[in-house]
C-alpha cells in the first residue's frame, strides 16, 4: 500500500522545498550549458549503413533459408 500523501503549504514567508513542486531538484537549478550539437564523421556514417545493409542481408538470407527449408538439407 501506498502511505498517504500529505498537502503541505510552507508558512508564509518560507521558500517551498524544491521537491515540492513535482520537478526533480536538478530541474529547478540552473540548466547546465550543452556542447554544441557536431554531427559524425562521413567515415562513422559510413560504416553505419553498412551495418544496416548488413544486418537486412542477414535477415532476408535467414528468413529465406528458414522459409525455404534449405537449412535442414546440411
């Protein structure tokens, strides 16, 4: 069972607590600057789509193996 939630208002003049909002603390601090964003590399891309073209190889070879009933012939 869940305990029970509790609405709590801060006294006037008090801060309330960050955790309070429904933002975790690390949102309610100042953002942390980002990198500007850089793409990768032509060679990085590259290989990317190879692997991508490779792995829809192996799939249309296995599929078609499966499929075929050619792998049960070895």
């Amino acid at each position: 069972m869940e305990p029970e939630k509790q609405n709590q208002t801060p006294a006037p003049g008090q801060d309330p607590d960050p955790g309070q909002e429904g933002l975790p603390p690390a949102e309610n601090g100042p953002a942390p600057e980002k990198k500007p964003w850089k793409p990768y590399s032509r060679k990085a891309r590259l290989l990317a789509w190879v692997g991508i073209v490779f792995m829809v190889f192996l799939v249309i070879m296995y599929t078609y193996a499966f499929s075929s009933g050619i792998i049960l012939k070895y």
